[in-house]
C-alpha cells in the first residue's frame, strides 16, 4: 500500500504503529527494514547511526495502520541514544543472527533497555537473522527456543537474502503493535527484569 496517495483527511484517520528494531551491530536490523518495505535484498549497508525510520501502511484486522518502523543502531557508542528512539514503541523487535553467537548473549541487554524506557512494556519479537548462513555449528532451533522462547512473544527465522518470513515477521509486530495500541490505556504491564540473576544464560554452544 503506497502512502503517496493519501490526503491528509486520511493521514488523520490512520493508526501510528511504531515497531523499533534493537539488537547487536550486523546482525541485519537494516536489510529486514529494506526487505520488507523495498522487497529488495543489499548486500552492502552503512552502519546505521542513531536510527533511521520508514513507513508502510498495511491492513491488519480491517484497519489501515501506519506502520512507522525505527532501525536502532548497535554500536556501542550509540546506546545512550536507543533509549530515544525506543520510548513510545508498540512492539518492539529483537535481532539475533544465527551465525553470531554474541548477538544471542546480548539480547538480555537489549531487552532490558526495552523495559527501562518505555512506562508500557510493548511485546517483544525475537527474530533470528540471517538463515541462509546457517551450518551444523550454529544454534539449533530447539537450542534457542529452550534458552529465548519464554521471554519473547514469538520467534520467527529469516533471511532478509531469500525473504524468508520477513513479511510474516513484520504483519506479526504490526498486529501486536495494534493489540498493545488499543489495550495499553486498560492496564499496565509490569516490567520484567532480565538482568544477570535473574536471566537464564544461555548454554555454551561453538557457532559460526
């Protein structure tokens, strides 16, 4: 759906979705953006520096919604900006890739900047990037859902390369983005702390 044919008459009866993207730096935030706004893999990106934001409307229980998608960067040097870029999120999208195993190692941290800026905690997705790389040495599905499975509202596995459950990955966050939208003003989620105590660390696994 192109939002160039919209007038503003229409812009004011859309639902804002914001779906941010948070993880580890490489792990493929930006080609999950690009694929499933542009249906188009690169193999080639800069790194992203702060965020960059883009937009897609899409219907999702007969409602057009306005999904505003926010790619985080990961590099160390901007994190004390993520929390900007995070608050006001209506699902939120963590990003592993299956042949980096620091980036599983890491989502504590980046889920734990989910609950530290948002009042209302949104569903988080775990999306395991880049499958198309996987080998016997990477982390097995069953692996991940035993460590990750309970503190994620789904986990999907893509490619951003074959587009292999990108569009499935997004439709799911821009659901839940609406579910959370309409349900937030009804009740408070309680934050959930992820820290090192309390986190069940994952087992150590050689990958990639």
């Amino acid at each position: 759906m192109n939002d160039n044919n919209l007038n503003s008459a229409d812009e004011d009866k859309l639902i804002s979705c914001k779906v941010v993207l948070i993880g580890n730096p490489g792990v493929g935030k930006t080609s999950l953006v690009n694929y499933w706004i542009n249906e188009k893999f690169t193999r080639r990106y800069a790194p992203t520096i702060g965020a960059n934001h883009l937009r897609k409307l899409i219907k999702v229980d007969d409602e057009t919604v306005d999904v505003c998608v926010w790619d985080t960067a990961g590099q160390e040097q901007f994190l004390s900006l993520a929390p900007l870029y995070t608050r006001a999120a209506a699902c939120a999208i963590a990003v592993a890739a299956i042949d980096d195993i620091d980036s599983f190692k890491a989502l504590p941290t980046w889920v734990n900047m989910i609950n530290d800026s948002c009042d209302e905690i949104p569903p988080i997705l775990l999306a395991i990037s880049k499958t198309d790389l996987t080998t016997p040495n990477c982390p097995t599905e069953e692996y991940i859902e035993t460590n990750y499975g309970t503190y994620f509202a789904g986990i999907f596995y893509t490619s951003s390369k074959s587009g292999e459950n990108v569009g499935l990955l997004f439709t799911q966050a821009s659901k839940l983005g609406l579910n959370f939208i309409r349900s937030r003003h009804n009740f408070k989620t309680n934050k959930t702390d992820l820290n090192a105590a309390t986190y069940l660390e994952p087992k150590e696994q050689k990958c990639c």
